[in-house]
C-alpha cells in the first residue's frame, strides 16, 4: 500500500508519526509524499487548543478531499477527546484514540480491506525499502523490461527496455555528489537489463561510475534476480559499491514461479546468493515474498516457507497476492481466498521478523560504517523516550545512537554494533573514535 501520514501538534505527535513510518516501511508498503497518490493517508491529530483543533478538522478535510478514494484514518488527541468529527460526516474510515496508537499500524492493516501487490519492480519515488533524503537519491538507468511475468502490470504498462547513457547516468551522479548526496541508489524496472538496447550491460554501468565519479556510496535498488552477467559479484571488491542487493525471490515453490513466470528457479536463486555470500563479506539480501498467488496449495507454501527458511533474508517485503487487470495471473483458475493470504502473510511476517533479527545480531560487536540520515525518538516498547539519530551500515543494517544531533554534523561514522533493539528492528550502536 501507499502510505500517507500528516501530523499536527507537538513534537510527540511528530516521533509518533516516524514510528508509524518505519512500521509501515517494515511491513512492506510505502511512504508517498502526496495524499492524492496513497492508498491509505494517516492523520495524526492535536487538540491543545480550539484553534488546533480547527486546523486538525481542516487538514482532514483537506486530505479527503485530495484522495477520494484512498482511505483515511485519524488518530491522535482530537480523536481522544472527540473533536476530530464525526467519522461519517468527513468520510473518515477509520478512528483511533490515543490508548490504541501503539497498534495504529496493525490496525490499520487488519481492518483496511486492501490487498497489496509489488507493481513488479522498484522504480523512483515506489521503493518501499529505501528513504529518499538529503543524503541518498535515486537514479534511474532503464525503463521497461523485455519478461512477462504472469501478475506484472508495470511491464504491459511501461514497454521494451530502454536504457539511459552512461556519460547521462554518470553527469547525473556528479550533479546530485556536488548538491552533497553522499550515497545514489541505481533503480529501473529491470536492472538487470540496463544497457540491453545500446550494446552495454550493468557491469560496465557500475564499474563507469565507480571510476568517473567520486559519490561514496553506490547501491542497488530491487535487481531480478537474473541477467547479471559473468563476474557481477567482483564489482563490490570496490567498498563504494554497498554489499547489499534486494533479490526479489517472490514464491520458494518452484510450481508457483512457472506460475508467475519468472525467470529463476529456486535452484538458480540460492546459487546467486551462495555466489555473493562467497565472494562479498556481511552481504545483505532482501526480498519480496508475494503471498497467496493463484493455485498457491498448503503444500506449495511450505515448500516456500521451507525454502525462505534456507536461504535467509535480512528483510523481506511480504506481499498479497492482489489481480491486475490486463494480467494473465488474473485470468487464472484457484484465486487463494483472502482469510487464507492474511494467514500466510502473518505467519511470514513473524519468520521476517525473527530472520532480520537473527541477521543484527550475527552483526554485533562488529564495526560498519554509518551513513547518518536523521534525529527522533525510536523508541522500542517499555523504553524511555531518548534522542537518538538514526542511519545504515553499508549493508544497509539500521542502527540508532543516543544523541541529538548526527555525529561530526551527519555523514558516515565508523560504529561499532553493540545490541539488537527488544524489538529486532535495529542495532544500537556506539561511535568509534
Ligand atoms: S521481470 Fe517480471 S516482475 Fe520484473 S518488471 Fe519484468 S515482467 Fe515485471
């Protein structure tokens, strides 16, 4: 789902929302910028004054008004003390009070009848898993993709592959380098495919760009897990080049991946892996998982979940299967019943969360290399609120220091991992001096 939040108020009603955020993130959706684009928007409101609770009132008209369609959830003190409106009158789906903020999220995505799906691949401004900040920016390097996945619109929607230049791609780098953007994200629908239609391919892209550019961080977006070419895993001997590569595996059952027509079997997948987790230390792969694809048995999930299990995954964004019009998938017999998807999606989710856990702390006591990307409070539950500033390793591992502001003014700090937040989300780490 797309994601909206709006806060008004105080400072708390602010760390609130950076909270439902990471939620959000974590669950697998995205965070837009505009209401009109989101499929859920979030207000969280204030009632400290009547003036506050005017603008609050005003502000869900406003957001209603902006996203007919999308839904709209109000939480927040003018809810607490029933000021927010009437549900009905501003066409508001959802209410939650102050005591039940702590859930808004799981709320929300419980009672919100929204199937979510991948649109197939990351593209600028739809990555669920990397902020766009001042510090990281996104460069796109190809359109379109020659596969057919059976449940992709993006690929009907978006044509052949068409690739950028790499004298474009690398001015483009130098550009956003010189604004003061520490770490680019290399993103496409297929990425694999960069330089497909001009006699090129992603490992002359990326060993260009490390050579012509002096940006210190390079990364990859969502990448298929095909096409990579001969010797892709020696580019990240270069310690610009991040050792992080979100694989998108989708299904563990090989069944299901003739299904959706993809290009790499289960077989195939863990190869890859067992390439880079050889060749490149601490390498971080993520993945989508989507769930309760059409003729999805019993038997079919475990195998996933089974295969999902071996392979090991820092993140994994689960998706409901949800049909695309104009799809084949769409069109096809034993379309898995809802109750079954949100069944299948909790019991991954719950194995997601144990694995990133599991991959923080096979990290502790290890030192990596922090880029800092903001200051609020994270805050896990039973914990005091504190000050901390936030930001990722290299291999794009989230951690938090105590602290009010980035060390040496923001920037990329050596730390050292010293304990995996109670919540499994985060390492705390200490700086190195
Ligand atoms: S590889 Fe498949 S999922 Fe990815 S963009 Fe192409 S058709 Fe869509």
């Amino acid at each position: 789902m797309n994601i909206h939040l709006k806060a008004l108020g105080c400072r708390l009603n602010e760390a609130e929302l950076e909270s439902w955020a990471l939620e959000f993130q974590q669950a697998g959706h995205q965070l837009v910028t505009n209401a009109q684009d989101a499929d859920v928007t979030v207000v969280n409101t204030c009632a400290v004054t009547k003036e506050a609770v005017r603008k609050s009132r005003k502000l869900i008209n406003r957001l209603r008004r902006e996203s007919p369609y999308g839904k709209l959830v109000v939480s927040g003190c003018a809810v607490s003390t029933g000021e927010a409106g009437s549900a009905t009158e501003l066409g508001i789906d959802l209410l939650i009070d102050n005591s039940k903020k702590n859930q808004l999220v799981k709320n929300v995505t419980d009672s919100l009848p929204i199937s979510i799906m991948p649109e197939g691949a990351t593209l600028p401004a739809e990555s669920a898993l990397f902020a766009r900040n001042r510090q990281r920016a996104f460069i796109k390097i190809q359109d379109g993709c020659r596969y057919r996945c059976s449940y992709c619109i993006v690929t009907i929607a978006r044509g052949e592959e068409q690739s950028r230049s790499i004298k474009d791609i690398i001015d483009e780098v130098n550009r956003l380098h010189r604004e003061g953007v520490e770490e680019i994200v290399l993103t496409g629908v297929h990425v694999g495919g960069y330089g497909s239609d001009i006699q090129s391919n992603l490992t002359e892209l990326v060993t260009e760009i490390l050579a012509s550019t002096e940006i210190p961080r390079v990364r990859f977006a969502s990448v298929e897990p095909w096409d990579l070419g001969e010797g892709f895993f020696t580019l990240f001997e270069n310690q610009r080049l991040m050792p992080h590569m979100h694989l998108p595996l989708q299904s563990g059952s090989d069944f299901i991946l003739r299904r959706m027509a993809r290009r790499c079997r289960t077989d195939d997948f863990e190869s890859l892996v067992k390439q880079a987790r050889n060749q490149v230390k601490n390498f971080n792969v993520t993945t989508d998982i989507i769930v309760g694809f059409p003729g999805e048995t019993d038997q079919h999930w475990s195998e996933s979940i089974e295969f999902i299990e071996k392979i090991g995954f820092g993140h994994i964004h689960v998706f409901s299967y949800s049909p695309r019009a104009g799809t084949k998938a769409a069109g096809m017999q034993d379309q898995i019943a809802e109750s079954v998807k949100k069944q299948r999606s909790a019991e991954l989710r719950t194995l997601a969360d144990q694995m990133r856990k599991d991959f923080i702390t096979a990290q502790l006591d290890t030192t990596g290399l922090v880029l800092w990307e903001g200051n609020h409070t994270l805050r896990s539950p039973g914990e005091q609120p504190k000050p901390h500033v936030f930001g990722y390793t290299e291999n794009y591992t989230r951690v938090r220091t105590e602290a009010r502001e980035a060390p040496n003014g923001g920037g990329i700090t050596s730390c050292r991992l010293t304990s995996v937040e109670p919540g499994g989300k985060f390492a705390d780490a200490q700086i190195c001096n």
